[in-house]
C-alpha cells in the first residue's frame, strides 16, 4: 500500500497566531466576508482577534453570522449571496465544525452565482471558490485541514458532505486559545468526534506509513483527554490544548483515510433525535471497535497498546455519551436504512469487514 498524503493548507499554530500572522490575509485581498454562527466566534476571542488583524492589514469585511449547527445549504447559499454583494475576495470562516465547513460551501456559492442550494451537491460550476482562511473555535472536525464540507439539505433534513480539492482552506489559524469558552458539553462531543475521527481512520487500509505516525499520536493524545473528563468533569488549558491538537493531527488522518461506518449511523441520530454529532458517532462505538476486533486483530491489538482493554475504552465513551430521548427500535432502523438501499457508502466499504445495508438497520435497532 502506498503513503499518499496530500494536505495543501496553511496551517499556522500556536499562540497568537491571527494577529503575528494577519499578513498572510492579506495575500487573499482587500475584502473579506467573515462567517460566523450565534455568539461563538465572540466568546472565544477569535472574532475579535480576526477584527483587529484585518483592520491592521487594511482589509474590509462584513459579517454574516447565521450559520447554525448542520448548517442548511440554504443559509450557505444566501452567505454566497452576501459575500458577492460585499465583493468579497476572500471567506474567513471562524466558529466549530459547522461553521468551517459552511465556509467551504460558501466560497462556492459566492463565485457562482448560477447555482441554486442543492446544485452544490452536483459538483459542477464555472468559477473556481474563493479562497478561504479558516480559524476553528472547537477541538473536533478537523475541518481546518480537511478537503470536506458536512452540509445539511433543508428540504430532506438530510446530512450529505461534499469533498475535492476545492474544498481545502489555503489558511489555518490553529490556536486553541479559542477552544477555552467552550462549554463542557459541547467540549465533550467534539472530543468524542475527534476521537471518532482517529480511530476510524487509523483502522481503514489507508492508514500506513506516516498517516499511521498521525493516527498513533493522536490517539492516546485524545483518549486520555476522555479519560480526565469522564473522571474530573473539569477542563484544564492543557487538556484543552491537547484536545484541539489532537483534533487537527486527526484531521489530517481522515483527509486520506476517510471515516467508516460510525459516521453515517451517526447522522441518522442527529438528524431524527437532535444528538450533537460528536456524541452521535461515538453512540456507534462498541459495535465498531468489536467488528474490528473480529476483522482487524493485529490493528485492535495496536489499539489496545495506546489506550485501555476494549471494555475500559467502551465504558469511557459510554459514560460520555448522553443518549438520552434515542429510541429506534426494528421498523424504526429498516426505514433509518433505507437511505443506504442504492448506493453503499464509502465509510460502510472502509469499516473492518465492511458493513451491508441489513447489518445497519440491525445496529440501529439496538437502540
């Protein structure tokens, strides 16, 4: 198997890393169209870091700050449209997830006038996106570093990602300063998600060489963050720190490696029962750490050396995952499935002895 890595982006990280470094804003151009959503970006600092860094390197900017969580193509489409209106040369997208990844779509929407909310999905336009710069407020997607866009179509309520080399940020600002508003709820699942996104794609075929090197440092690095808040339930600056660093050197695990079936299971529990998606894909744990336990015993063994026995891992993702409202039941989970009858994702094909359509619903029946 070949070590393909491919990660264009500019990461810039560490302390201060906005202002020492607003110059290279300014290679995007003269106008910018912050993305923002609800109070985030304000609490962490971040918004007023990047404020201050572009009025010091003399660009302009407006704020657009509707972006929700899962955020709605539709809303991703109207930023497109106030980005075009402010003439903006460049989208700084600034929040968790949600909004790093509205960023992406956005860029899209905002050179491509043409396009409807759901013509995104077709992947197909004239002009390429603007370019974006990135600053993430949360320890979980990876997002600064990924070439994906999570975007949730308003008409179906549901979640469909987009991904290509147009997809990636040209800067990231990763300082987890920024992380430290978060409240222990919300850190907790976007550690679950970082902690998903690490192991799912430390046991794909993809992951060998230095993409394996990423997924064995961050690993233990996020487990043992798990373990102190499952424990303490309190959240120190450097476990913070070690959690949103952890999240990137995950993130550039699944720019490659991709994610297997505990993602897609996952969004079905975000999108019926409101589960956050951190604590949606780490519901499905148990049932993939033991399908690779079965399928994947020299990784599961590799596993077992960075973290715990299986059960102790299990039973700190269980004591950190509020499930609280989720009942699914069999007619519930062959209807939840259906959306897979056509066509198999990827993350199904990449899990340890892949994952059929039948074996989903039964999963999801379990709860």
């Amino acid at each position: 198997m070949n070590d393909v890595i491919y990660m264009p982006v500019k990461c810039i990280c560490g302390e201060d890393a906005v202002l020492n470094n607003a110059s290279f804003m300014a290679k995007l151009g003269k106008r910018c169209l912050i993305l923002t959503g609800g109070s985030g970006a304000q609490k962490s600092g971040a918004l007023n870091d990047a404020e201050t860094a572009l009025k010091n390197e003399g660009i302009e900017y407006s704020v657009f700050d509707k972006i929700g969580e899962n955020p709605l193509i539709s809303s991703c489409h109207k930023a497109g449209e106030a980005a075009r209106e402010a003439g903006a040369d460049f989208i700084l997208g600034i929040g968790g997830g949600s909004v790093l990844d509205a960023a992406k779509a956005v860029a899209i929407y905002a050179s491509n006038s043409e396009l409807s909310p759901t013509d995104i999905y077709k992947r197909e336009y004239k002009n390429p996106p603007l370019p974006v710069a990135l600053i993430g407020t949360t320890a979980g997607t990876g997002s600064e570093v990924t070439a994906v866009a999570v975007l949730t179509n308003d008409e179906t309520g549901v979640k469909k990602s987009i991904k290509g080399d147009d997809c990636y940020a040209k800067i990231a600002f990763c300082d987890p300063k920024y992380t430290r508003s978060l409240p222990y709820a919300s850190t907790v699942s976007t550690a679950l998600d970082a902690f998903a996104h690490a192991v799912e794609g430390f046991f794909t075929t993809k992951c060998n060489g230095t993409l394996k090197l990423w997924a064995e440092k961050c690993i233990p690095m996020i487990y043992s963050c798990l373990k102190t808040l499952a424990k303490t339930k309190e959240v120190p600056d450097e476990l913070r720190d070690n959690l949103y660093y952890g999240s990137i050197y995950a993130g550039l695990v699944i720019n490659t490696c991709g994610t297997a079936f505990p993602h897609p299971l996952g969004y079905v529990l975000t999108e019926n029962y409101g589960v956050p998606h951190g604590m949606a894909c780490a519901a499905f744990f148990a049932p993939y750490i033991d399908r690779c336990a079965e399928f994947a015993s020299g990784k599961t063994a590799e596993f077992v050396a960075m973290t715990d026995e299986i059960q102790a891992v299990k039973e700190v993702v269980a004591s950190l995952t509020d499930l609280k409202g989720v009942s699914i039941g069999e007619e519930n989970a062959k209807k939840y499935a259906l959306r897979w009858q056509s066509a198999i994702p990827g993350n199904f094909a990449a899990s340890p002895g892949g994952l059929t359509q039948e074996e989903a619903a039964e999963i999801l029946a379990k709860f």
